[in-house]
C-alpha cells in the first residue's frame, strides 16, 4: 500500500473508531461488539506503525498506553479547584437556597435559579486544551495544585483528544488559546466488576471510586488503558464563546464531545429542586454507573464570581448526598469460606433481595464473635446496609419479627472442604483448618495471593484458572507454576494455546520482581508488604532469613515475637523447603538487589503509619515515598511510632496516636514533608 492510500485508510478508520467511541460512551447506543471494534484499532495501529509520519496527537492509536511514568510532576491551577459542602438533610439544602437567595439579592439580582445534577462518584480533574488540542490533564489534589497526569488520562476514550466544533465536525486548530474542562473520572458498574474478577479476593477494591483513584495513579499507562475508565464533564472555562449560564455550558460541552451526565435540570425553587432529589433517589440505581448524591448549582455563571467562596468551597454550589441504603430480608442459612491461611470465614445466604439498585444474596458475617455481637440466627430477619462498599454487611437483627422456629449458627467442626478437624489458637476469634499442605482451599488462596498484584503481579492468573491447575493436580504450591508447559495450559477449560502463552509470559516477567515482593508473595502469617520489605532489608537473602533465630528475627524494626515466631515455623515446614527449591530453581530473585538511591533524607529517622483515607495519595505509594525518603513505614501505633499521617475518617489508630503523645499531620502537611 503506497501513502496516500494509506492516509485515506487512517483517516476513514480513525473516524469510524471515534464514532464508536462515541456511540458507547456518550450515547449508551454501541452498534459493534468489542471484537470487532479491537480489530478496526488494531488495523489502524498497524497502519500507523507502517507510516509512522501519519500518526497524529489525536489519534485513537495513541489511547493505548504504553509508556511508564517515574513521576507525575505538580501542576498549579489556574483557579482553585474547590470542593463542594456536604449535607444529608434536605432542610440544609433549603437553607442553602435561602442564603444564595439574601447574596443574591445583595448583589441586584432577581429570584435565582439553579441546575440539579447527579453527583457523579469518581476522582475530579482538569483537562488543558491548547489550540483545540489536549495538552495537560491534572488531578485536583489540594484544590491549588494537583499532579499531571496526561499519559494516564489519555487512555480514556471519553475524553475527546481535539474537540468537536458545535457544529459536529472537527476543528482544524480553528479553536484558539487555552480550554479548561474540569469533571470527573469514574469506572463504570461493568467495567469494575470485570477488573475486580480478575483479582485474587484479598485484593479486590472495596468500590469504583477506589479502583479509580488507584488506576489514575498507576505508572504503566497500558494498565491504565485496559481497566476502561470514563469522563463526565460539568465546567467549561476559556472558550471564545461561552454561555452565560451553567445550563448552556454543559450543553456546549456536549457538543464539543464530552459526556454531562444523565441528568440535568433547570429548578426555580426549593420544590423543584426537592423533586428532583426525590425521582432520583431510586432511579440512579439503574444507571451503569455509581451516583451518590445530588449537586446543586446557581445557572447564572456572572454571579459565581461575585458570590465568590469559603476557604474551601463555593457560595453557589451544595452537594446533597444520599444517606446509606439499608433492606430488610431473611438469613437463611450460613456457609463458611476457608482463606490461605486456613481462617473460616461465615457468609450469610440472604432471601435475595434488592439493596442499592442490585440484587444481594450474599454478606459476609466476619467471625463467629461478630455473629455472637449481633444475636444472629438462621432464620432472623436482618437488615443489611451498602454504604460505599460493593459487599453488603448485616447491621441488626429486627428481633421484633424473630420467627418461632430458629436455629443457632454452630461452629463446623470440620473443615468444609478438606474435612480437617477444626482447630481455634488460644486468644484469636477465629478457627482455623490445620490441613495447610492438604488443603485445597488453602493451596488455592497461596497461589492467588502469590499473583496478586502487590506481591508477584501475575495478572494471567485469575480465579478460575488456578482453581483448575489445583484441582487438575498440575500445581500444589507456587514453585509448581514455575513448571507448567504450553500444552499442560492449552489443554485446560476455556483456555487457547494464545492465553496460555500469555500466563507462560506472565510467569517469566514475575522473576523480575524484587526480593521483599517475594518475601510477601511467600504467604508467611503475619508479614504484610510492609514486613516483608523490613526483612528484605535485615536478611538479604531467603537462605539468611532461613538460619536467623526468634530472637534474632524479633529484633528486626517492626518484627517482634509474635512475627519471629511465625517466620520460624513457616520456614519449619517440609513442603515450604521443597517450593523455595522449586522457586530458586525457576530463577525468582532469592536475594536482596542493590538498594536505590535516596530522594532525600526529608523522613530519615521517621517511623511512619498512614491512618484514614487520603485524597491525593494511593496508600501503597504514600509508602513507598517514605521509604524513598529515608523513613520506615510501621503497621500498628506505639511508642517507637514517630509520625502518623491522619486521612478522612481516620479512627483507633489516631486515638491511639493523640494518648500516646504521638505527632500527628494532615496530607497538606505530608506533602510538605516530601
């Protein structure tokens, strides 16, 4: 194919892939499977790849990802990017209607009218377009400033790359200067259920939201681009034309190709706007995606100005959120899961029942002194609430309706799944399956936890198919996954000699990884991520770790007895030998590498903990910027605890801090610190 049939090819395949892009995105109206759209980009890659001098900033190709980020630099907004105040009471927000009302009226304005929105439950951004291009996307950290992170925002197909014109068609750098668009990243129900499929139990995000802020942040933008993430935008500033109300702008952002939301409504009063808040309360739950309130905003923009703002947030602008959703149903049985530690967990078997806009037949009950707490039977009646969490909980028990004929949730005496005979430590709550090497529960739960992301990250291995590999007998421990053959793979249920290539190659990037991720990939009861990197510290090598004593092991910072001692026996146990002979065999990473450089030396001599949620910080790399800095990261509160980073509904571990004297920062503070 010469060029310039070639750059017909391209451009008639990049439109008819933003086309789709837009039909899925925006319109909910996709006409092509998945397939079928993979292949029209891999058709264009392939293109662009042979013409390399064809590829353009805009193209679909460049959604991809593929370049990893060291650092995401800090950004200054051009206007603060302020939160908006939260209520759960409808009286506030009348309230709220009653002063912008007196402002108003101050100001020489009529009566005020506003638009009702869904709030959209996701992470706030801003996108910088220069010339009709897009050249910067940004988190909102403190509202000040927050982190570029432009190669992540990229991968997301609804947010445009050029801009539409009004008028449907493309600009052609006919728009001028720099366009701000400020709205929220979010992952669709769909897409957070598949992500969460893939991830061993234990590493599963709690939430959509959570999953975002994560993936934001995540420095291979390919992984960004596979977990499908989505854009909603609500702020327009810059453009040469922009509508004098807020109604307007986010119709001109449609236009321009931007997804406003699936609601959005012009209200002249506290009745309308009641209204609203009312039909919503139920209808949101048959949206693909997650929506935890209502937000409120004066339409007339020339007045935002003029109202101005608190310290934090606006004048003209209130978020109403919805209280936590709550149902009743019936406990009709209990079955208890077994963990890669041996733990029995009890799951409650719920009469299914509609919570929160999905069906909940399952809720986890803990332990067997949770179920004491709550007074629990089988066959009570129960409420069960959903509160920003995916997994649904039993709250109480409604023993007004208890019926005559109940039964009390036993202790199993045997292991559901092996039929060891149960075994409770004297001093913990739970009971335990003593069968670890027989177990196939437990075999299972190791071998996920040794792919799991923050150990291994073997991201081929999935649920379904290590449940195959223990149950075919092919693979008892982690060591044997280091043995498997293609057509051992290919011949397993829904598995091509393709995929199976894919978890061979998974496999051999995995002996890449460090020593400390080994350390905690390995399983030992007790050593978190954050252990496991103080041992690869103080014993550079497995064969080192194997030869220390308790006392030695206990005086290792953040080890102690009760860890030494689990060390101890688990490097005691004959099939532990045989899978670390296995793994050194394989050519996983059995010693300590070099140690990088320092940043800086900002935290040296800092034992750290992080409490509460943080809204500008994944956890895990919070952490690691610590480490970076010459601090140690400790897992409880004591008295060697030097500083404790204090988030959103941060609980125990900052009272504990404040009765010990300990010092205590918020995340403004912590950023200053690094």
């Amino acid at each position: 194919m010469d060029k310039a049939k070639a750059k017909q090819e391209i451009s008639k395949l990049r439109t008819e892939i933003e086309r789709h892009n837009r039909l899925y995105y925006l319109e909910a109206k996709p006409e092509i499977s998945d397939f079928e759209f993979d292949k029209l980009l891999e058709r264009l890659i392939a293109l662009e790849q042979e013409f390399p001098e064809l590829v353009t900033p805009d193209s679909p190709s460049q959604r991809v990802g593929g370049g990893i980020t060291k650092e995401f630099p800090t950004v200054v907004h051009r206007e603060p990017m302020l939160s908006l105040s939260n209520t759960y009471s409808i009286g506030e927000v009348s309230d709220f209607c009653a002063r912008v009302e007196k402002l108003v009226a101050a100001e020489g304005g009529g009566t005020p009218e506003y638009v009702a929105e869904l709030k959209y439950d996701g992470v706030a951004i801003s996108l910088l377009y220069r010339d009709g291009l897009l050249v910067r996307g940004s988190t909102r950290g403190d509202g000040r400033q927050g982190d570029e992170i432009t190669a992540n925002l990229r991968t997301i197909p609804s947010i445009p790359l050029r801009l539409d014109s009004p008028g449907g068609g493309l600009f052609d750098a006919v728009v001028s200067g720099e366009v701000e668009v400020r709205g929220e990243v979010y992952m669709r129900k769909d897409d957070f259920e598949r992500l969460n499929e893939e991830r061993p139990e234990e590493e599963r995000f709690a939430n959509p939201r959570n999953a975002t802020a994560g993936t934001l942040k995540l420095q291979d933008s390919a992984e960004v681009a596979r977990r499908r993430m989505s854009f909603v935008a609500y702020y327009l500033k810059g453009h040469d034309c922009e509508a004098p109300t807020h109604l307007k702008r986010l119709e001109q952002l449609k236009s321009m190709g931007f997804m406003t939301g699936a609601a959005a409504r012009l209200c002249k009063g506290m009745d309308e706007i009641a209204e609203f808040i009312g039909e919503w309360s139920e209808k949101r739950w048959t949206l693909p995606y997650e929506t935890d309130g209502v937000v409120l905003k004066l339409n007339e923009v020339g007045l935002w100005d003029r109202l101005g703002a608190t310290a934090k947030s606006p004048r003209w602008a209130i978020a109403y959120k919805y209280p936590a959703q709550q149902a009743k149903t019936v406990l009709q049985g209990v079955v208890f899961q077994v963990g890669r530690l041996g733990t029995i967990t009890p799951v409650a078997e719920l009469k299914p029942t509609k919570l929160a806009g999905s069906t909940v037949s399952r809720s986890t009950l803990h332990n067997f002194d949770e179920i004491e707490r709550l007074g629990v039977r089988v066959g009570d009646h129960v409420m069960i609430e959903k509160s920003g969490e995916v997994i649904p909980k039993v709250v109480s028990v409604v023993l007004d309706e208890r019926p005559a004929e109940t039964a009390a949730i036993e202790v199993p005496s045997e292991c559901p799944v092996c039929g060891t005979k149960l075994e409770r430590p004297e001093g913990e709550v739970s009971w335990y399956c003593p069968n670890e090497e027989g177990c196939p529960a437990q075999k299972r739960g190791r071998i996920l936890h040794f792919a799991s992301r923050n150990a291994l990250d073997i991201q081929s291995l999935g649920e379904s198919l290590v449940s195959q590999l223990v149950e075919c007998g092919l693979v008892s421990d982690a060591g044997d996954l280091y043995r498997l053959t293609l057509e051992q793979l290919a011949g397993l249920d829904r598995m091509a000699a393709k995929s199976a290539q894919n978890v061979l190659d998974a496999l051999e990037k995995s002996k890449k990884q460090s020593y400390a991720r080994l350390l905690f990939a390995l399983g030992i009861r007790h050593v978190g991520a954050a252990t496991a990197r103080e041992l690869a510290h103080a014993c550079p090598s497995v064969d080192r770790l194997r030869e220390m004593g308790e006392e030695e092991l206990a005086a290792v910072p953040d080890i102690g007895p009760v860890i030494a001692e689990s060390i101890r026996d688990f490097f005691a146990k004959p099939w532990v030998a045989a899978m670390l002979e296995k793994l050194a065999k394989a050519g996983l990473p059995m010693q300590a590498g070099e140690e990088k450089a320092l940043v800086n030396t900002n935290f040296e001599g800092e034992s750290v903990i992080f409490t509460g949620g943080l809204e500008r910080h994944v956890r895990q790399q919070a952490e690691e910027m610590v480490r970076e800095r010459g601090g140690r990261i400790v897992s409880s509160v004591s008295k060697k605890t030097t500083l404790v980073v204090a988030g959103k509904e941060a609980g125990s571990k900052l009272e504990k801090a404040i009765k010990l004297g300990v010092k205590v920062i918020d995340e403004d503070e912590f950023e200053r610190m690094l």
